[in-house]
C-alpha cells in the first residue's frame, strides 16, 4: 500500500460534506475516482495533495515515497519557461542539477562534497536526467505544444498549461501520481497516447476523472457519493455492472427503512390516543414506555438521509419491473433538458460546405471539407487540436471571407448557414462578460442580450433543471466548479431553442449522470447537430458522418 486516506469530518462551516471517505492505493494500482458535481471531488484532491488541512481524519502516503500532483492553478509563475517548470517539478531533479553544476567550483578538497558530487552523478544518470530535456520536448511535440518549450508558462492557455501538467507527470518517475482531469482539452491522438502511457506506467496513479475512455483502463474506481467512499473492483463498464446491483440493494433498504418510519409514526400517534383514553396509572405507564421507545427509534431512524440512487441507462433498461418502478420513485435528481424531440424534424437543409478551404492571414489550415447538414442528423468534426475545427465553426457562424487576423479567411469552396436558422452553441470557455456576475444574475443578463423573454419565474425554473441552488444563485460564475459552469454553458446553448446545435467539447466537466443526461436529450433532439468530442462513448452515442479536419 503506497496511499491510505481515512477523512472522518471535512465541513464547510455548517455544511458537512464528507463524513466517512476511506480508500487506499496499492503500488502500480490505476485508481479513477469519481462522484457528482458537487459532492466534493477538488476538495478532496486539495486535502491529499496537502492544500488542504482543515479537516478531521488522516492521509497517509507510505514513508520514502515520491509522491506528484497536477497543479490546479498556476499564479505567481513569472518568466520561467515551460521546460523549466517541467523540470523543476520533477522529483530530485532540481537537487541533482543543482549540485552538478556548483560543486565542481566548491567542492575543492572536501571529501564529503566530492562524495556527494560522485552520488549525484550516478544518481542523475539512473534517472536519466542527462536526456530529460530532448525527451520533454518531444513529448510536447506529441502534444501538439512544438516550440514551447522555451516559452514562458504564463503565455499558455488554460487547455495547454493542463497539457503541461500531464507532460511533467508523465516524466516525473513517481511512485504516487495525482491526476485531476488530465484528458479535458486533449484531441483523440493526444489521449490515446496518454491512455496508452498510463496502462504501461509502473507508477502508482490516482485519476480523478468522468472520461469514460480513461475509467475504462483503470484497475478499480472509488466513487465519492454523499459524503463517503464506495469501492468498486474493475473499470468503468465492471462500475456500471456493480452499481446497478448496489444501487437495486440500497433501495430496498431505505425502503424498509420508510416502511419502518411510518409504522413508526402511527405507532407514536396510537400509544399517545392510548394513554389519553385510559385511567390506570399502571397502564398510563406502560404505554408513555412504549410511545418513547418507538420516538426515540423513529428520531434515529430520520438522521438517515436519503441516498443518492444512480444507475447507468442500459442496466435500468435490465432491471425486473419492481426494481425499476423503485428506482423511478428513488433516483437522483438530474438535470433537464427542456429539448424538442423527433417529432417536429423537417429535413431542411441547415448547413452546406462544397470544397471548403480555410486559413487565416496567408496561413492555410485545411481544404476539400465537404459538409450537408440536415434537420435530424448529426456531423462530427474530426481532427487533431489546431487543425480548423472552432476555426470552421466560427467561419460558419460569422460568415466572415474577410482577410484579417481576427476573422478566418475563406481560400476557396463555398460554406453557408440557413439564415433563418437558430443556432444553440456550447463553448469551452464562458463570456468573460459573464464571468463576474452572480449566476442569477448572468442566466437573465443572457436571455436579456439575445433579446429572449426572461423573468424570476423562468429563471427559477432553468436554477431547479440544472441543478442549482439558491447560493449558487449568488455565487459569481467564476466561483462555479467547471460542471456547474458547464451546465449554465448548456442553458446559454439552448436559451432561443435552437433547430442547430454546435457543441465543442461537451462532455469536458459534466459528471456520469450529467452527461447520460446530455445524450439521451440529443438521442430525441429534433434539430441537427455539428459536433467535436473526442469522448469514443459520446461519439457512438450521437454518431452521424464523421468529416476530418486536416491530416488523420
């Protein structure tokens, strides 16, 4: 065992978030952890990576062992290159070089020195820390960040320092790695090349991650669900198996446990009528006994709060009808998506490229993307990050063939959009104009700028569809995890009901049942649908023609 975690209390003042979180990680053990957005999966990371010490219980990580973490934020980074936070951020490196370069000046006679220069040596060759540079360069060429190395780490984008952090885990030679949503931002070559590091890696890895391509590659997942641990052997697809059987188990027990409070209640109300009516003393206390035993069992039977009850689409579908019209009864809230279904679907034609070819400034991107989008169907862009894809749909939504920096320049072909079309977009990144307003505050601020009816009521509504509550109400859309920023995303997206949608990337930051959700909305949606997700499970859901952008 290399980790062990016991979290007993972690409260944010009243608020109680975690009460019983206990795992351990084994040497070389691939552990994805999961859990609703929410339920407290980045306060947990900040507990183990030690960011974090205001709770009850224990986090201990087995004595000698190197243990990396991705930085979540990276302020205060000043000038230093993206080579050397890599390298700095890898374990006795820093140390080692150190040494090699200023001892050969000091060192003199001082057999001490020398020795420890003599160690050093060795030490850095066994780490192969003499290639680390070429060997970190080319990884980021993998990445598709050539000709970063030398540039400052405060440059890069949010997507690209993530990128960055992934590159220094995978060369730090830990024996612990934890790892918050490494594949957000990565195109479908760099994440198979992380997946395929990961399964060959010896290291030690703690995932925390809704990719469902990943999760399907671990050994175990730990699932963090009202304010305990679960533990479940096997990958994603073992997960869904034996969630539906602890799920259809759980049931039944708060079941019982209901049945039980309301026998318990009419038990309460008919020993007080009981001892009311009588006029023995001897009576009178026997059923002022009886009354308080069942109060007191009721009371500790109503501390136990409802669970979360969740299971995957395809093992509801297995369930045996008693099971199923529990589960219907018990599960989860989730959001709701307010989306027109098949039934309405014209056929128009809503999006046509012929021999499109795009660029911008004397740079050409791609050519020869055809492209025939009707009402019910699907199109997926295809391609690697920086190919044309956002570039593709920003021309198709600004209709721009001017030539400037700001706008893509069309080379050749032709590329149109239905003029009457509405179109529903959900970005990566949220309109800074929206980022400082309260989240109330920035659902009417949109309807408002789109010229779309808006008032308490609807406002309310669209909070309860997705989710929210009326803090999260008040919190500034920057102070909003990425799920719940990605949920206000797809209420901007679907705020004028859109006949088109164009989605860039949106399963990043949803959670499992966020995200089943999202599918089984578009699976009914009657409109079209132009899509980028490098999601395989996503990808086989929404199908539709595949059209690559640049080089495969």
């Amino acid at each position: 065992m290399i980790a062990d975690v016991r979290i007993t209390d972690k409260s944010f003042g009243p608020t109680v978030l975690m009460t019983g979180v206990k795992f351990s990680v084994d040497d070389g053990e691939k552990v994805g952890l999961i859990g609703r957005n929410g339920a407290g999966k980045t306060t947990l990371f900040g507990i183990l990576t030690g960011a974090d010490k205001d709770f009850t219980g224990s986090v201990i990580f087995r004595r000698g062992s190197v243990v990396v973490v991705t930085a979540q934020e990276h302020h205060d980074v000043g000038d230093i290159t993206v080579l050397e936070y890599i390298l700095s951020g890898l374990p006795e490196y820093a140390r080692l070089r150190h040494i090699l370069h200023t001892y050969p000046e000091t060192m003199g006679n001082d057999m001490a020195k020398i020795e420890e220069y003599t160690q050093a040596l060795d030490r850095f060759g066994q780490k192969g820390f003499y290639q680390i540079e070429e060997l970190v360069t080319e990884e980021l060429r993998n990445f598709q960040m050539d000709g970063m190395a030398e540039r400052p780490l405060a440059s890069l984008s949010g997507g690209q320092k993530r990128l960055v952090e992934v590159v220094k885990i995978m060369h730090a030679q830990a024996d612990l790695a934890l790892i918050d949503e490494p594949t957000n931002h990565m195109d479908y070559v760099a994440k198979k090349q992380f997946i395929d590091w990961m399964k060959a890696s010896k290291q030690a890895m703690l995932v925390i991650t809704h990719d469902r391509d990943v999760l399907k590659e671990v050994d175990r997942i730990v699932e963090l669900k009202d304010g305990v641990t679960v533990n479940y052997e096997g990958n994603y697809d073992a997960y869904l198996k034996h969630n539906a059987f602890a799920t259809s188990n759980a049931m039944n027990e708060y079941e019982t446990v209901a049945r039980r409070i309301a026998n318990l209640k009419d038990k309460v109300l008919q020993f007080r009528r009981m001892k009311e009516r009588t006029r023995d003393p001897d009576t009178i206390k026997q059923f002022k006994r009886r009354e308080n035993q069942a109060a007191i069992e009721l009371a500790e039977l109503e501390k136990i709060e409802k669970p979360t009850f969740w299971i995957d689409r395809e093992h509801v579908a297995q369930l045996d009808y008693k099971v199923a019209d529990r589960y219907q009864k018990f599960k989860a809230r989730n959001i709701h998506l307010r989306m027109k279904d098949g039934a309405m679907r014209s056929r128009r034609k809503l999006v046509e490229a012929r021999d499109v070819a795009l660029g911008y400034g004397d740079v050409l991107l791609f050519e020869g993307v055809n492209i025939d989008l009707r009402e019910g169907e699907a199109v997926e862009l295809r391609g690697r990050n920086g190919a044309g894809k956002t570039t593709l749909i920003r021309a198709l939504l600004a209709g721009s063939t001017q030539d400037s920096k700001a706008a893509p320049v069309l080379y050749g072909g032709t590329l149109t959009l239905d003029p009457h079309v509405r179109v529903g977009v959900y970005e990566q990144e949220i309109a800074p104009t929206y980022l400082n307003m309260p989240l109330h505050d920035a659902i009417e601020q949109m309807y408002i700028d789109r010229k779309l009816a808006i008032g308490e009521t609807k406002i309310r509504q669209l909070m309860g569809d997705y989710l929210f509550t009326d803090t999260d109400g008040m919190t500034p859309l920057v102070r909003l995890s990425g799920g719940q920023k990605a949920r206000f995303q797809i209420i901007s997206m679907l705020a004028n009901d859109p006949q088109l949608l164009i989605l860039d990337e949106p399963t990043n930051h949803l959670d499992l049942p966020s995200i089943e959700e999202l599918e089984t909305a578009l699976e009914r949606y009657a409109g079209a649908i132009l899509y980028v997700s490098h999601d395989d499970y996503f990808r086989r859901k929404i199908g539709g023609v595949v059209v690559q952008i640049g080089a495969v």
